[in-house]
C-alpha cells in the first residue's frame, strides 16, 4: 500500500468520529465492568479485560491513520467522558432511594467509587493512553511506516505496562504486599498485551480499509508530543 505523507483534513469525517465514539463507549464500559475480578485459567484478573483493550486498540488505530493531534484530542474527550459518567454515577447513587426498592445497597456497592481507586484509574488511563500513542508515532516514523504489528504491539507493551504499575501502585500500595502487587501489575500487563498481539489481523484490516477511506496517513514529523497541548 502506498504511504501517503499527509496530515487529516481540517474537519471531522464520519469514520474519525464512529472511531472516537467507540473509543470513549470501550472506555466507559470497562469501568463499569472494573468491580468484578474473573477467574481466567490460573490469572484472577478484572472482568473489563474483555473490553479495556479495545481502548488502546482503538488507540493505535487513531494515531496509525489520523496522528498524533487528534489521538491526543479522543484521549481528553474520553477523560472528560469519564469524568461525566463516574459523576452521574455518584449523584446518582446518593439520590435517596425508593421505599419500596431492595437494592440500594447492591446498586452503591457495585457502581460506587472509592475516591482512592478512582484516581488511581484516572491516572493509569492518561499515562498508559499517552505513552500507547506517543510510543507508536514515534516508531511509525522511525520504520518509514512498516511494520505496522511492531507499532501496534510495541506501543500497547509499553503503555499497557504504564497502566498496569501507576494503578496497581497508586490502588494498593499498603493495602496489598509488593510482592503480590508487582504480581498482579505483571499479569495484567501480560493478558491486556496478549490481547492486543492476537488481534493484529484486525488492527491491519481497520487501519488498511481507513486510509483507503479516507486519503491520510498522517505522519507527527512536526507534532507538539506535550499531552496537555490539544493545538498543534
């Protein structure tokens, strides 16, 4: 496939937005799904595995076609979705309930956010994100735009890491023994990357048939990498 040396255009196309909707939607959802802890062959690990690693997928097939800008912009607008979301969560759970409704109880337990391991998500979901997304458009132009599986893998090996230590680090630093943290941190590192690598063949068709789509192969030659600057 030939490479075009171009940046996205100036607006928004459908695809970029369908893309960024499942990206926040893949967001939304783990968090949700974060409470129940699964039993997976001999790894115990949180049931949004099934789903948070579609986020960094979404992830490298943002900054792959559109950049480095626009990852970065789909990263904050999911932060800020997030925020939304655990906010009507919370008003939500301190509404009184009902007289005649059982559940309030199960209803706080299971949507409820301790304050400690809710910073500790907020913080590993912008380090890992960046790091994914500053890892891959960087290696896209260190190999010329080949090898797009070492981009994809290689950027989710090193943000998923980032992930799994800043939120092991900051959830149960005290609570749990280090030896059983940096067991924990490693084993979900290992599940989230082994996910990603298996879907490869699908990263390359979503990626091949959007560049057909939509013209661009943006390449961050020029690209400001600081995450809190949303302009060029």
């Amino acid at each position: 496939m030939t490479n075009y040396d171009t940046s996205p255009r100036d607006g928004y196309s459908g695809a970029f937005l369908i893309v960024s909707a499942a990206f926040v939607a893949a967001l939304i959802v783990s968090n949700i799904l974060a409470v129940k802890l699964v039993q997976l062959g001999p790894w115990v690990v949180p049931a949004a595995v099934i789903v948070f690693p579609v986020s960094y997928i979404i992830g490298d097939v943002l900054t792959e076609v559109y950049g480095y800008q626009r990852a970065r912009l789909v990263i904050w607008l999911g932060f800020a979705c997030n925020v939304m979301a655990v906010a009507a969560i919370s008003v939500a759970v301190a509404l009184p309930a009902a007289p005649f409704w059982p559940h309030q109880e199960a209803y706080a337990q299971i949507l409820g956010y301790a304050p400690r391991l809710l910073v500790a998500s907020f913080a590993a979901y912008l380090a890992g994100e960046f790091a994914n997304a500053y890892v891959l458009a960087r290696l896209k132009l260190l190999t010329a735009g080949r090898w797009l599986w070492l981009r994809t893998i290689g950027s989710t090996l090193v943000g998923q890491a980032l992930d799994s230590a800043v939120f092991m680090v900051v959830a149960f630093t005290g609570i749990i023994p280090a030896s059983a943290l940096l067991a924990a941190a490693v084993t979900q590192w290992l599940v989230k990357s082994a996910y990603e690598a298996a879907a490869t063949p699908l990263t390359y068709w979503v990626v091949g048939t959007l560049k057909r789509r939509e013209g661009v192969d943006a390449y961050d030659r020029d690209i400001d990498f600081n995450p809190f600057r949303l302009r060029r």
